[in-house]
C-alpha cells in the first residue's frame, strides 16, 4: 500500500493525565488491524495496556558527548575552565595526579572541550540516547520507544517511530496507524503532528484542562491538522465542558460529540465512529474501559446539552 492511501490519527493532550493512551489503546482494538505506534517517547505507557511482544530491538543515537582518555590527560584542566555547562569534574589518579572526567548527565555535547584539550585526550563518539522497538500486540503491530535518562532529541525519536510505523503500514497493507502522542506542545509533540492526517484532543473538564486545549488546537491549526475534542470524565463539571465546547469550536476544531449516559466502553465507540476513519473495517473486540463512565466529544450539529437541573421545554 503507497504512503498516499494510509491514515494517521494522532491522539494528543494539551496535558498529561486526561486518559489518551487508554482511548489510543481502545482505538486500536475496534481497529482490529491499524499499526500502532507510541510517539509519547520521555514516558511511553502504551506498553502497560497492550502488552506487546517485542521482535526488534534498536538503538536510537543522536548528538555527540564528549569521554576524556584519563591516561593520556595532561591534567592542565582547560577542558573544565572552558566548559560553560560544568560537566567536567576533577579526580586522583593512582599516583595522586590530578585529573578529569566528563559527568554525561550534564554534558551537552557542544565539543568545546574537544577542540581546545592541548594533547587531543578527549574523544567524541555519538551519543546512545534510548532505544526504539518494533512489537507485535493483540491489536496488530507496534513501534515504540524509550528515551535514555536525561537524554534530548526526543522529536528526532519520534520521528524515527513514525517512519517505522509508515513502513510497516505500507509492508502489511494496514490503511490506519494509529498514534499516542505526548502531551504538550513541544517539540515531541510537533514532530508526532506533522504531516497526520487528523489529530484527537483529548481533555478533561477543569481550568488547567481548558487552557492547555487551546494552546494545542493552535498547534494543530497552526499545521493545518483536522481536530476533533473529546472531554473525557465531561460529567464532572458539565459547565466546564460547555465552556470547552465553545473554546474547540471557536478553534475551528471538527466537531465529534456523544451525548449519552451510556457507560464509557459505549462512548469510546461513538467517538470511534464519529472520526470516520475507515468506515469499512469491522468493529472488533471490546475497548480498554478508563475506569470512568463519562467520554465525551463535541457534534455542533446537535442541540445543546441541558444544562444540570435544566428542564426540557
């Protein structure tokens, strides 16, 4: 299958916390046989509920970091006055001479070091930033990753997830990948954006809820992104979700709504279906339950909902 006919639904959050990957993972099973792929690389969860069974394991390397040759350093400690990050440390040889290491955690890479060190001690091999896996769940196949402790570039990392989740959709013929997103607005998040055919705000109806919503549905207009909202747990404050209701829709967002009080394994279907993704594939399975009996999207075709204690007239 050519790159032309396969979709992308990238589910995000303007915060963590609002129940993405559980929606991401009930996706993939009414799917039955989209690629997955987990772009939330600094805190990959969608592990936790699909658990995948691991076929591929890479290594992900990116940057450089600097490595002092002790035994060939001068100890003159030029490499530490000029080091503006403070990741060069000073240590005691077995004869007691000075000399010094490089702490990776604080290191940036920069290379400072490397060019000025008057004997040529300090090598710059690429830097091992994490690890990205190709999988294979019960929904299908899967690409994830994980990104090394205090380790950057994660956006070049999702980059790398999404292209394996494009080759893999193209090698199998699947025609929907479906991705979890990091929360945000960073730069994970952009590059998990760029180039999706349609993106899932997931949120929830509190203050911080709402304002993160906004900042995410300029992001995804900024990159001409079609988006739908869903308010997840929206019966807990129904005054808020009218409030984000007019936020997305002021956003230009594509409008998907469920009004029901149906439990949330029904909703997660309704959304499902209101997305329109591959209205041909077969519904299968049964969704990973959030644990809440409240999903909402938004449909501005639909009256508005009552207001609590509103009666019909």
């Amino acid at each position: 299958m050519s790159a032309a006919n396969i979709e992308e639904l990238v589910v995000i959050s303007g915060k963590g916390g609002t129940g993405k990957t559980s929606l991401t993972a009930s996706f993939a099973v009414l799917a039955g046989n989209a690629v997955l792929a987990d772009c939330d690389v600094d805190a990959a969860d969608l592990h936790l509920l699909l658990a995948p069974r691991v076929k591929e394991r890479h290594e992900f390397r990116s940057g450089n970091e600097a490595a002092i040759r002790m035994e060939e350093c001068a100890g003159c400690g030029i490499c530490r006055e000029d080091c503006r990050f403070d990741a060069i440390f000073t240590k005691r040889s077995a004869n007691g001479r000075p000399i010094f290491a490089v702490d990776p955690l604080s290191c940036e890479g920069c290379g400072v070091c490397v060019r000025f060190c008057p004997v040529g001690a300090i090598d710059f091999p690429e830097r091992v930033c994490g690890e990205w896996m190709v999988s294979e769940t019960r929904c299908g196949p899967m690409v994830h990753a994980r990104l090394g402790l205090a380790a950057e570039n994660s956006g070049k990392l999702v980059a790398v997830v999404r292209r394996e989740a494009q080759r893999l959709a193209e090698e199998t013929g699947s025609g929907l990948i479906i991705t979890d997103g990091p929360p945000g607005i960073g730069c994970p998040v952009i590059s998990s954006l760029t180039g999706a055919t349609r993106a899932l705000v997931v949120t929830e109806p509190t203050v911080s809820g709402g304002h993160d919503l906004e900042r995410v549905l300029v992001l995804t207009g900024h990159f001409s992104i079609p988006a739908a909202v869903c308010v997840n747990k929206w019966d807990i404050n129904p005054e808020m979700t009218e409030r984000i209701e007019e936020i997305a829709l002021k956003a230009g967002s594509r409008p998907v709504v469920v009004e029901t009080d149906a439990p949330s394994a029904e909703d997660i279907r309704k959304v499902w279906d209101n997305l329109g993704l591959l209205r041909d594939l077969p519904i299968k399975g049964s969704v990973v339950n959030p644990g809440h009996d409240g999903v909402e999207a938004f449909d501005a075709k639909k009256p508005a909902r009552k207001k609590q204690g509103e009666k019909s007239s």
